[in-house]
C-alpha cells in the first residue's frame, strides 16, 4: 500500500469516516509523505496528518522547513505534524554514503535552523552540522508542529526542551513510564514547555491465534530487535523479540494493553493495524473504532 497514493488516499478516507483524530504516514522508500497529505486531505477531512517520521540527514532543515510550510499553507487551518528523526546508522551511512557521527550535535543544530524558519521565516546560526543565514516570506502564518522519534537519553532532553513531544515505535508501556516519559517531561518543563505529546506506534491485531500472531510480528519486524536504539528499548522493556511489545491478542486483551500505555503516559495511540488475515483485520479495526 505504501508506495500506491491511491492506496493511501483510501486509507486515509476509510479512517476519517471511521472516526479517527489523525492519521500517520511514515517517510520510507520513494513515497514523500508531506506531498501525501494535500493529495488525500479532501478524501479525509478534519483528521490530523502526521509524519512518522521524516529523516533529517538527507533533508537540510531549511528545505524541510520550505515543504512543511508549503504542506501546511495547501492544508490550511489542518492540524500538521512535522515528524522528524535521526534514523540509524546502517540506513544513513550503508545506504546514503553519509557520515552519522555526532547525531545528537546534528539533532541540536537541525532544529535551532528548523525552528525559526517555521516560527518566522528565518535563520541566523552557525552550527557544526548545520549553518543557516536565511530570511524568506513564509506561504503560510501557521507553523506546523514539530515532534521527534526519540528514543535516547541525549535526544529526549533535546526533544523535550525544543518541540512538541515524541514519535515512538516498538517502544512499551514500561519503557514509556520509565524512561520516556520522566525524561521528556523534566526537560519540557525546565524549558518551560507545555507537557509534551507522546505518540505511540505499535503493531496490533485482534486474533485468537496470540502466539502465532506473535511469532509472526516478531519475524516480519525482526530489523527493529537489531538496530541498537530499538534493541536498547526492547531491553528496558525486559522483552526479547519485536512482538512481544506488539498489542496482540483477544478483543479484552488488546483493550488493556491499550488502557496500559496510556496509564504510562502516551497521550496518542497509533496502531498499525496487522493481521494474517481479513477477520483479524476487520476484528482489529472494529475494535478501534470503538474505543473511540
């Protein structure tokens, strides 16, 4: 689906008319996920759009700050989520020839030039990443709201004092209370933030089969049991593999872990709906739907 606009723009309507705020699209393979929101957004209407998340390394901030500007003039008065993060070192350096060396000093300077340019058009800053002496009209007087997958020590406390809150995958519900949550928390609050947003992605299927069901995910979502910031998550969490932290089970079942991860502190659930087949699927997505 994720590489058809039509597709997308399906999926999008299907989860308007089905009652959901917001609607999450992650940046991978040739698909750009800002030039998908105005094209589905007359399909959708009033839902929020969310990257989930767009890597900064290939993009320099002030481009990004132009597209997300531009998204958001196109969607008007539309809520807007710039999604941002640092993605992995395999990805970045094996796959684009980058250099990922000090990426919290390169998450540092990405948004002092990220944010000023969406607040007011304009940059003034010399980093060791990234420098910016910009000043431009802006096409829109509405920034976007910007959020990071932040996983790290380091990239919660920059997290927490410059944005608006966290994108998490494959991240649980002991974790988020532990870890993610008190970190982020304290540095929005020394920053003199609002409490910040805590945006929690997980796999999710209703199904009687759990273990299978589990097995299953923990295979297809292996990578994220290899790559170090996902697997540090999964070590807090006290848990092996990618589906034991997936929200698997009977409708009671995947009720409560739902009911779990927002007792530990996300304030939004976004389930990626996953199953083996289309009674698990229609299970799944009724079961969404009335937990609204």
């Amino acid at each position: 689906m994720h590489a058809d606009v039509g597709r997308l723009k399906e999926h999008a309507a299907a989860a308007a008319e089905d009652g959901f705020s917001g609607w999450w699209l992650a940046q991978t393979g040739l698909i750009d996920a800002l030039t998908v929101f105005p094209a589905v957004a007359d399909a959708a209407p009033g839902i929020e759009f969310g990257t989930a998340v767009i890597p900064t390394f290939p993009r320099h901030p002030t481009m990004l700050a132009g597209q997300a500007l531009t998204t958001q003039a196109v969607l008007g008065d539309r809520s807007l989520v710039l999604g941002i993060g640092l993605s992995h070192k395999p990805v970045i350096e094996g796959y684009l020839g980058m250099s990922f060396d000090r990426p919290i000093r390169h998450l540092i300077d990405y948004l002092e030039v990220l944010m000023p340019i969406l607040a007011d058009g304009r940059a003034d800053y010399d980093g060791e990443a990234f420098t910016a002496h910009f000043e431009s009209a802006r096409p829109t007087d509405i920034a976007p709201s910007v959020m990071v997958a932040a996983l790290g020590e380091q990239a919660l406390r920059v997290t927490g004092r410059r944005t608006d809150g966290t994108i998490l995958w494959m991240v649980g519900p002991r974790t988020i209370e532990d870890h993610i949550r008190p970190r982020l928390t304290e540095a929005a609050v020394d920053a003199g933030r609002s409490e910040p947003r805590i945006v929690c992605s997980l796999p999710v299927c209703v199904t009687d089969e759990t273990e299978a069901v589990r097995d299953a995910a923990s295979q297809i979502f292996s990578i994220y049991g290899e790559l170090p910031s996902y697997r540090a998550m999964l070590d807090r969490e006290g848990v092996d593999h990618p589906g034991e932290v997936a929200v698997i089970g009977s409708e009671a079942e995947v009720i409560a872990k739902i009911a779990d991860l927002e007792q530990a502190g996300t304030t939004d659930f976004a389930a990626l709906e996953f199953g083996r087949s289309t009674d698990e699927y229609s299970r799944t997505r009724a079961l969404l739907k009335g937990l609204l």
